[in-house]
C-alpha cells in the first residue's frame, strides 16, 4: 500500500478538501483511507485519537498537516508499530523510564514481549491475533492479582499515616505505574480505535504525577509532534 496511491495529484487533491472543509474535532472519515488515500486504516485510527484530544484550535489544523507530512509513495504500515515502540521506549517520554515501571519486573518482561512482537512486524512479519491475545490474557491475570496487592498496600499506607494526611498521597506513587498497565492491556486486546484511544490517553496520563507541570494535552502535543515527524521520514518501497 501506497500512500496517495503514489500520485501527487491526488495528495494536491486531499489538501485542498482538508483546507475547503476543515475537520471537526469529532473525528476523520478514516474508514476511506486505504481506497482513496493508500493509507492503512490503523494509522488513520491514531490520527483521529490525537485529533480528539488536542486543544481545539490545535485540532484544526491538525488533518491538514497530517496529509502534508506524508510522502507520496510512503508505506506507512509500520507507523502504528512504530509509535507503540516510542510511546515505551522514548528517552523522555517513555514509559519505561517511569521508576515504578522500571522496577516492575513482571510488567517490563510483559512490555519487553510487546516490543518483540512489534519489532517483528517492522521487520515484516505481522503479528497474529492470537499471539496478542494470548499475551493479553497473561498480562490480564497477571494485573488482577499485582493490581489488587498494590491497591490494598496503599490504602494500608492511606489508613497508617492519615493524620498526616498521606490519604490524598497515597497513589501518587503508583499513577504512572497504573496508567502502563493499562496502556499495555490496550495495546495486548487488540487492532482497532478503541485500543489506540486507551493506550494514547494511558500513556499521556502516566507522567502525571512525576511531571505535574505538563498537561495531559502538552503531552498529546508532543506525541503530535513524533507522530508527524515519523509520517515525514516514513519508509518509502519501491
């Protein structure tokens, strides 16, 4: 696949209606994107995730810079493999970095599996359902026992040291850690919008508490920003 279907008028084309129409903040029709543009479907999913959640006049200008950072040519069925690496893997923002995570064993080998399968695909071999599924259901019965451990640790702690008022600190500890695990259930359950949504908002939210000066939106900016870099720099097949 493509993108523009290797033909710069129809790139011209998709700018000129994007500029003509600008799209609401209620979504894309990404439904389209492999028949008429020959971008893959599951790309458009993580454009329409970011969109919703930028600022407002962020998100109007947002669909006409995603079309003009595409190459005409590109193949862009790697980028969502790519993204999940960075969201993870990221020197500043990734969630790996978070100590808590770090220091999760269980949920590190769960994540360094992720990865695994997502270099593969990179690689060119895609990843089968049911090999997500399967760390999905580990990754889900693994979080059922660690979770519930971790909430009764820091409700114990909440309780122990209330009159110092530790009760509204108690989780801080363990935001990050939290919003990981649910970016990668989302990222084990499945293909579709509704696991790019979590895992964007999870992985937003995870530095929450660690950086309290940025807002979830800066932070939705900034996987923006990585977003439409990558679109510029995609790999382009003969």
């Amino acid at each position: 696949m493509h993108a523009f279907l290797n033909d710069s008028k129809n790139k011209e084309h998709a700018l000129e209606r994007a500029h003509a129409q600008p799209v609401s903040k209620e979504g894309i029709d990404y439904f389209s994107y492999e028949d008429t543009l020959g971008i893959p479907k599951e790309v458009g999913y993580w454009e329409d995730v970011i969109l919703g959640e930028l600022p407002t006049e962020d998100a109007k200008v947002f669909p006409a810079e995603f079309l003009k950072a595409v190459p005409v040519g590109a193949d862009l069925s790697t980028l969502p493999a790519r993204f999940m690496l960075w969201q993870f893997e990221d020197a500043r923002y990734g969630l790996k970095n978070i100590r808590a995570v770090r220091k999760d064993a269980v949920l590190m080998g769960f994540c360094d599996e992720l990865a695994a399968l997502y270099r593969r695909e990179i690689g060119g071999t895609p990843i089968a359902p049911q090999e997500l599924q399967e760390l999905f259901d580990r990754t889900a019965a693994a979080w059922a026992v660690i979770g519930d451990r971790q909430r009764i640790a820091s409700m114990r702690f909440a309780r122990k040291w209330a009159w110092l008022g530790a009760r509204k600190w108690a989780w801080i500890p363990i935001k990050g850690w939290t919003s990981t695990w649910k970016w990668l259930l989302a990222a084990t359950r499945n293909r579709a919008r509704s696991g790019a949504t979590i895992m964007l908002l999870s992985w937003a939210d995870a530095f929450k508490w660690i950086r309290p000066w940025e807002s979830s939106a800066q932070r939705v900016r900034i996987g923006k920003a990585w977003f439409l870099s990558a679109l510029q720099t995609a790999f382009t097949r003969a």
